[in-house]
C-alpha cells in the first residue's frame, strides 16, 4: 500500500494474460475459435469428432469378432459338406463339357412331376373341344400332355403357344382345373383354297395361311390360286367373284398377274384378262356379252377387258382360219359377180 492506504498496483491486469491458465475454457482467445467450431458442426450436421470415435469403436469390434471367428474350430460335418459340394460342381461341370445337361434337366422334370404325381396333382382327365382337322392325340402331343407329367408343373401359357404354332389352330385355351383336370379348347382354321406357287400346291386358308400340302382328294374342289400374292389377295377375289355364279361355274383356275390384277382360266380353256381396277364392273360386262352373243361358248381364246372403252376377243387358230377362208371366198364371189 501507499501513503493514503492504496494498493502500489491492481488486484486484475489490464492486458492479456500469458500464462496457461490465462489460456483455459474462459480465455479470450479461445472464444473466437469454439464459436466457429460450433458454427461449422451446425453447418454440416454432424459432429466429426464423435463420428471418427464411433468409426474407431465399430472397427475395434469387427476386429474383435473376425479373431474370435478364426479362433473357433470349424463346424462338424464342414468338411464333408464342402467335399459334396465341390463333386456337384465338378459332376456339373463334366455334364455340360459331355453335352449332358439336357437330359440331366429332363431326369429332374422328371423326377419333379412324379413327386407332384404323388401329392395328388396327376392328369387324370382331360377335356378336349374345338379339333377336328388336327386329332386329340395331335393335341395332347403339342401341348405336352403325357402320362407322367403332373397338372402341377404343366405350363399352360407355353401349352398354348405351341398349340397354336400349328397352322390348322388359330386360337387355343389351356385351362389347369385343380387337383386332377385340364380343359383345351382349340379354334381350327378352315380349308379356303388351293394355291399353286414354283409347281406346288398347298392347301390354304382364308388368311393366306397354308395348312398342309395338296394330298387329299377332297380339296380338289377349292378354288385353285396361282402366283406370287395370290394366298393373300385371294380371299378378296373369290368373295368378288361368287357374286357371278355363271363364271364361277366355269373358272378352273385365277392367276395373280404380276401382283396386281387376275386373270381367269375358264374350264373350256378361255382366258379372261381383268383390269386393276373395276373388277365387278368388267365382269358385268362380260356375263351381259355372254347372255347376248354367247360370248363364251364361241370358239375363241381370249376376252381382254383391260379398257374400260372395248372389249378385246382373240380367235382361235382353227376360227381364225376359217374366217380367212370366208374372207376370201367373199371376196371370190364379189370378183365374180363384176366380171359378169
């Protein structure tokens, strides 16, 4: 103290203190940087100093656990199991190398469906409606129906598609009725024409689908298609041409020309030759000739009705001459009679 009872100096400094303890949680220096600590931690969520512990506590863990696993002695049978294993690979191996594996997957369907046979999932009837150019036992073979597959295990979608892969179905329903019964019914296509193309005829239906090759006498009478396009413009064409019944009478065969417009081989060897277009209109005029001046029974070869404006008669070779022959002996007879 001095003279008048004061202290010489402060009990606290003005200026900052050096030492550590001036440097703990209450120092002003460290304020600035816990304050933006806290506000980076705010910032990005998480507090990276507690999650670089919890990292380091889940390593010491897994580390632990790993050792107690290599410390324990292996489950009994481990061997034996692994020794089983790697001879199904090595057998499985072997059997596709060989070419094996389809009848290996074959035994296993097999030994699949007589175990579902034996659970009570057996065919034990089938329903059949709808065939009659394709037979039931036909039917039964596409859709893999045998006497050892078992209703449990039959696929009914890939059934299907084979069923109708046959040209004579063009529709079919496999329906699987639990625990024993299947219904199939079929939607046959039916025999339309015969369509000749590079010397073979095929039987065909009214789509253009050919159903089997010409064998069978009872097509033979079907309307006979020739050419290229014929299968698929055919049904048009005929459908057309029954509207005259006088031609259709006598047609033996329509040939595609070129895949675009018919011609007309009648019975007596007659060729029609029709346009593009106005089919039903040059067949109009060819049944009204036919009724007037018996167009068709005339000794002739060809009607080329192409123009709209004429009609086009090719003769013969026997009329032809003959008409020469008269030709001239008119004309004889018209020099006679002016000589007199």
């Amino acid at each position: 103290m001095d003279g008048g009872g004061r202290l010489d100096q402060p009990l606290t400094r003005s200026g900052p203190q050096r030492g550590p303890e001036a440097e703990g949680a209450g120092s002003p220096l460290r304020a600035p940087l816990r304050e933006r600590a806290g506000r980076r931690r705010s910032r990005l969520g998480f507090d990276f100093r507690r999650w670089r512990g919890r990292s380091f506590a889940w390593m010491a863990a897994y580390r632990a656990w790993l050792e107690r696993l290599t410390r324990r002695p292996p489950p009994r049978g481990f061997g034996l199991a692994g020794a089983l294993m790697f001879l199904a690979l090595a057998l499985g191996y072997g059997s596709l190398i060989g070419g094996h594996a389809p009848a290996i997957v074959d035994w296993l369907k097999d030994a699949r469906d007589q175990a579902a046979n034996a659970a009570g999932f057996r065919i034990a009837a089938v329903s059949l409606a709808g065939q009659k150019e394709v037979s039931r036992e036909e039917v039964l073979a596409i859709a893999g129906v045998t006497g050892h597959v078992s209703l449990l295990f039959l696929d009914a979608e890939a059934a299907r598609t084979r069923l109708m892969a046959n040209p004579w179905i063009a529709d079919a329903a496999v329906l699987k009725l639990y625990p024993e019964r299947l219904r199939i019914t079929v939607t046959e296509r039916q025999a339309f024409a015969l369509w000749q193309k590079d010397g073979n005829v095929s039987v065909i239906a009214a789509d253009g689908t050919v159903l089997e090759p010409f064998i069978e006498d009872r097509y033979r009478n079907l309307p006979l298609l020739v050419g290229k396009g014929a299968e698929r413009a055919g049904y048009d064409f005929i459908t057309v041409l029954d509207r005259y019944p006088e031609i259709r009478a006598m047609l033996r065969a329509s040939i595609f020309v070129a895949e675009r417009r018919w011609n007309l081989q009648l019975s007596n060897g007659l060729d029609v030759r029709l346009p593009e277009a106005g089919i039903e209109q040059a067949l109009d005029r060819l049944v009204a000739l036919d009724r007037e001046k018996k167009l068709l029974s005339r000794d002739i070869v060809s009607v080329d009705l192409r123009l709209p404006d004429r009609v086009t008669v090719r003769l013969s070779d026997a009329a032809a001459q003959a008409r020469d022959d008269a030709l001239k002996d008119k004309d004889k007879k018209k020099k006679k009679g002016g000589d007199a």
